[in-house]
C-alpha cells in the first residue's frame, strides 16, 4: 500500500509541475502577444483615433473606462474588433 501511496504522490507531482511549466508557457505566449497588441495599437491609433481626438494620455481613464470607451467608438468609424482590441490594449497600457 505504501508503494502505491508514493507512485500516486509522485504521478500528482509530475503533473502538477507539468501544468505550471506550461502555464508559464501560455503566460510568456501571451505577454507577447500582448506587446505585439500594444504595437499595432500605437501603429493604429493615429490612422482612427487621432483624425477626431487630440492625443490623450492612457492614464486619463481607468482600464474599464477605456474598454467602455471602446466599445462605443468601435461601432463609429467601422473599426474591425482585432484593430479595436490592440487600441485598447495601447490605451490601457499607456498609463
């Protein structure tokens, strides 16, 4: 029974250490993604936002503010989702 005990605390381990070595994985994955989000967004930016707005900075408004915000204006100048998501991204990280 003892074996037993060890061979199923050792599988438990393994794979616990498994699934926290791939969620690093997925969190390094997305940080880049997400630096790649915030580039496109300060590319984009001046294309939609700034022939109406003055430059603004991130800090201005809270991160749920500037999501609202977004939403709103995703729908004015036809913006497609992926180019609103990476203004937001910009925005947000901007502060």
């Amino acid at each position: 029974m003892a074996q037993s005990s060890k061979s199923i605390v050792i599988r438990l381990l393994a794979t616990v250490l498994l699934a926290l070595c791939a969620g690093h994985a997925f969190a390094a994955d997305s940080e880049q993604e997400q630096r790649q989000m915030f580039r496109d967004g300060a590319r984009l930016w001046p294309v939609y936002c700034a022939q109406c707005h003055n430059a603004r900075p991130g800090s201005e408004f809270s991160p749920a503010q500037w999501d609202s915000i977004m939403m709103h204006m995703r729908t004015l100048p036809n913006l497609p989702a992926k180019d609103a998501r990476a203004i937001a991204v910009y925005l947000k990280r901007s502060q």
